[in-house]
C-alpha cells in the first residue's frame, strides 16, 4: 500500500514538472517573436539626443543647430557665445 502511494507520488511531480517545463517553453517562444506586444509597446522612430556645447542640455538631434565642426547648440545665442568665447 505504502509503496503504491509513493509511486503515485513520483508519478504526479513528474507530471507537475514537465507541464511546467512546457509552460515556460511556451512563455519563452511567445516573447521572442518580432510582433508580440512587447516589441510593439516601444516606439519605432526614437531619435538620437546631442548635448549642447553651450548650455549641455540634451536636445533631439532633429531640433539641434550645429556649426561647421559639428558641434550641437540648442539656440543660436548659443551658438553665437560659444563662438564669441572661443578663441
């Protein structure tokens, strides 16, 4: 009798562990495809930030003014201080 339970013991944990074996498969197959929703929640078009050489504020490299060294102002007050102190 005593047996018959142990066997029946063994034989439910390893059920319970290859249906959790399977199920974190399935999780793990689920989140690597290219459109699940967790790829889809980040947006596609993100821009690069440049740092003003003036002020170093972080500005999107899109709204950015940038002087024959390619150096990146916020303004062109800035651009123009920064030139003014420049020797």
């Amino acid at each position: 009798m005593i047996v018959r339970l142990i066997v029946f013991i063994a034989i439910f944990a390893i059920g319970w562990w290859l249906y959790r074996q399977v199920v974190a498969f399935q999780r793990t197959k689920l989140s690597n495809k290219p459109d699940s929703a967790a790829n889809n929640a980040q947006p596609k078009n993100q821009e690069n930030m440049v740092r003003c050489k003036q002020c170093n504020i972080h500005i999107p490299k899109s709204h950015a003014i940038h002087d024959q060294d390619a150096n990146a102002f916020c303004s062109k007050e800035h651009l123009q201080a920064f030139h003014k102190e420049s020797p």
